[in-house]
C-alpha cells in the first residue's frame, strides 16, 4: 500500500465518525425500547448503580490509547444522553398527556359538567357553623351555580390558626348541599381520612402544600371520586401533571388540575397567578383546568380581573371563596367575598359565563 496521505485519513476518519453516529442511533433506539419495558415494570428511568457497573466494565475492556479517564467522561456524557432521551420519551407517553390519544375529560358533578361550559366553584374557606353554610347554600341555588366548597379539615401555617372542624365540617358541608341541591367540595389531608371525605364529599381536593404527597394521591387515586388537585406553591408544570399521573396510575382518570399562584417575590398579592399554565396546560393535557383566583390574590379588589383572565385563557372554570360576614370568618378573611361582593364578581364575569346552572350570563 502506498503512503498515506492527509486526504485520505481525513477520509478514512469521516467514516469512521459515520460509523459512530449510525452506533449511537442504534444505541438510542435500543435506550428507547428499554424505557418502555421500565415504564411497563414501574423500573426508574435513572439507575446510577448499573451506570457505574458499565463504566466499570468499559474501563477495565478499554485497549487504548485513550486513557481510561477519557473513557469514562466520553461514556458518561453518552450516559446522560440517553437518560436525557428515556426521560423525554417517558414525558411524552404519560397517561394524562395528549401524547396518549384521550379526548379532552367531560366529567359530571351533580349537576355541573366540567370541561364543557365554564363553571363555578365558590364557598367559604372553612366550614364554621350550620347558618354560614345555610347561607352560602341558598345564595348559591339561587344563582344557579352547583359547586360548593369548604373546608372541613385545613391545613394551616401555624399550629395555633383553626384548623378545621373536621367530621362534623363534613356533615355540615354535606347537608347543606343536599338541601340546596348542590355538589361538594373539600380538602383532604391525609390517607386516614380518604374514606371519610369520600363519604361526605363529591369531589376530593388535594391542597397545594400536599401536591407532593404521593402517599395520599395513590390513596385518591383509589377512593372512587373525582380529584380536585392544585398546584403546589413552587411545583413546575411537569412536577405538576405528574402529580396528577399518580392518581390517574392509581384507577382516576377523573382530576381537575387547578392553579392556584405560585410563591415569587412580589408582595402585593399571596401568590402570583400563572395565567400561562392555563395556556401550556390546556396544550399539553386532557384533562380540564380551573384556577382559584382566591388562593392567587389573598385580596378581593382584584378577584374578578382575574378571574376574566383565567376564563380568556382557557380555563374551564373558576373557584372563588365566599362567606357571609367575611369579617368575622374564621380563616382568611382578607380574600373572602361577601355575599353582595360575590354577586358583582359575577357580574363582571358574565358574558364569560354560560346561562343556566352554573352560569349567569
């Protein structure tokens, strides 16, 4: 053979660099097919343990002359690669992403149908007594509107604030529904307490401090009833759709997702509305989303601009709190609409909103 030339060892290296690029397609399709068995078999994307393993076992075959230092950064930037892809695939075939081909959710309560018509969901924060409920009940019936909340068990930031009165705040939430025709509903907080809600109430919501509970979300997931679950204050919309794919897992395709604001460093509002989660939700999810624009504000100046927003966003509906003497509640007065405050917030939502039940337009 005659004496190599430049050209011809560039040659001989592009191909060579071909023939890398065509292995490490081939290893990409294969990295593809084992996310699926790991999906199939609830297996973790990422085991460092079996990275370290291959490391090991290239480093000990390597024939030179790179040094094994090389290889191992060489392979483990091959590694993250991989993971980076599994992960992307993993995100894009979640049971409740469009990717998996399921209509958007209609899902009846009482007599509201939720991802049709935008609806409303108002009550007071906390349930405190048989004539607050009686109220907000029959202002409701009137109104035409078919969701009530309350709380009945609340979890709050000091240990000394009310915190609910439990059972008998079911009892009270349920009745007054019955009486006025009305669906329920209302925060559960801990595994315990999943069958008792569930009795009560016809809707379960998963607050936001417990978005990150996937002990009580596979427990939801099981109860038989709708899911109403929140945002958590600083979750990312994809740590957000996979706290729903835990209760949609778990036997519940029927979740509601809800913004509720997210903690920044404004001052002027309790949290900060994320109207573009309504947008990039409602593109990536078939199931419906509301926004609780109470929660977002801590205010009640504001409270039906925002709501505006949300529906003009996409949102299927909104969640406002409502008591009678918001002066005197037991729980965040500051955000709560009176009973005449909660006729001009939907007023103002009006050509927004349909006519009928649920609606006043």
């Amino acid at each position: 053979m005659g004496e190599a030339t430049l050209e011809t060892l560039r040659t001989e290296l592009q191909e060579v660099n071909f023939g890398l690029l065509e292995l490490l397609s081939r290893r990409a399709r294969l990295v593809t097919e084992v996310q699926a068995v790991k999906s199939r078999d609830g297996i973790p994307t990422y085991v460092p343990e079996r990275e370290q393993a291959m490391l090991d076992e290239l480093a000990e075959a390597n024939p030179g002359p790179f040094p094994v230092d090389t290889i191992r950064h060489l392979f483990k930037e091959i590694f993250k690669a991989s993971v980076q892809l599994m992960e992307t695939e993993q995100r894009q075939v979640l049971k409740v992403s469009r990717a998996s081909g399921e209509a958007d959710l209609l899902l009846r309560v009482g007599g509201e149908l939720i991802g049709a018509e935008p609806v409303v969901i108002a009550g007071p924060c906390s349930v405190e007594d048989a004539a607050q409920m009686d109220a907000v009940g029959r202002k409701l019936r009137a109104l035409g509107i078919g969701l009530l909340r309350g709380g009945a068990y609340k979890p709050r930031s000091s240990p000394y604030a009310f915190q609910g009165l439990g059972r008998a705040g079911l009892e009270l939430l349920r009745d007054t529904a019955r009486r006025h025709g009305l669906a329920t509903v209302t925060e559960v907080m801990d595994t315990r307490t999943v069958k008792l809600v569930a009795e009560h109430a016809d809707v379960l919501q998963i607050g936001s401090r417990n978005m990150y509970n996937y002990d009580l979300l596979r427990e939801v997931g099981r109860a038989g009833k709708p899911v109403l679950l929140k945002r958590g204050l600083s979750a990312t919309l994809e740590e957000f759709l996979w706290a729903a794919e835990y209760v949609v897992l778990h036997g519940n395709k029927h979740v509601i997702l809800c913004e509720r604001g997210i903690r920044t460093f404004e001052t002027q509002t309790r949290n900060t509305l994320d109207l573009s989660a309504v947008a990039l939700l409602r593109r990536q999810t078939w199931l419906p989303v509301i926004v609780d624009v109470s929660h977002a504000a801590g205010r009640k100046d504001i409270l039906a601009p925002l709501a505006r927003a949300a529906l003009a966003a996409g949102a299927s509906g909104v969640m406002v709190e409502v008591h009678p003497r918001p002066e005197v509640a037991r729980s965040d007065p500051r955000q709560q609409l009176d009973l005449a405050g909660f006729d001009a917030f939907l007023a103002a939502l009006a050509p927004l909103l349909p006519a009928g039940p649920g609606g006043c337009g």
